[in-house]
C-alpha cells in the first residue's frame, strides 16, 4: 500500500487544474495540514499508464483523490481558491473495515 497522495486527473479537466494549481502555491491542504508538491504523486488517466486505473479503480470521474487505498473528498473554497482534500482515518490492523482499493 502507498501512504502517497494520489490525484488522478486528465487534460482538459478544469477542477483538476485548480488543484493542480493549489498543490503548486501551497493552497493545497490535506486533514488540515499543507501539502508539499513531493507528497503528491498527480496521475494523468489518459495515459497509458493511467488509464488502466480508471477500471481498476472504479473511478468514472476526476479528479479523483486516494490516499492508502481510500477515496478522499475535495473542496474547494472559491474565495480563498484553497483545496481542501479530507480522506477517513487510516485503519489499523484491528479495524475491521476492509480499504476500498489497498493496492494503490
């Protein structure tokens, strides 16, 4: 399992721009705290290594944020222009909860 953020975006896509955007001028935040460009790991779908993920992964739309192995929310405050991503509690080995996808 990868403890990266993953941001799966496609060309064209202007809420994966704005993202995009904010990861690039620390407006980025994740469970409150600001994200650094290296902690981020920006996946292109319409590539041919993207693309398979798609399917994998269920994902009918982007941008689409994961981070170990669950769907994470996005919002963006259109004043600030801060994207706030909010991704559930990482389980520990007791959870009983299964992660929706452990492979990424």
């Amino acid at each position: 399992m990868d403890n990266q953020l993953k941001i799966f975006t496609a060309p064209g896509c202007g809420p994966c721009v704005e993202i995009k955007e904010a990861l690039d001028s620390g407006r980025l935040v994740l469970n409150g705290e600001p994200v650094a460009p290296e902690d981020v790991e920006l996946v292109d779908v319409s590539t041919d290594q993207g693309y398979p993920l798609l399917d994998q992964l269920g994902i009918h739309a982007v941008p689409a944020v994961y981070l170990e192995g669950r769907h994470c929310e996005v919002l963006v405050d259109d004043e600030t222009q801060t994207v706030t991503v909010t991704c559930p509690p990482t389980l520990v080995p007791s959870d009983e909860a299964v992660l929706d996808h452990p492979e990424i």
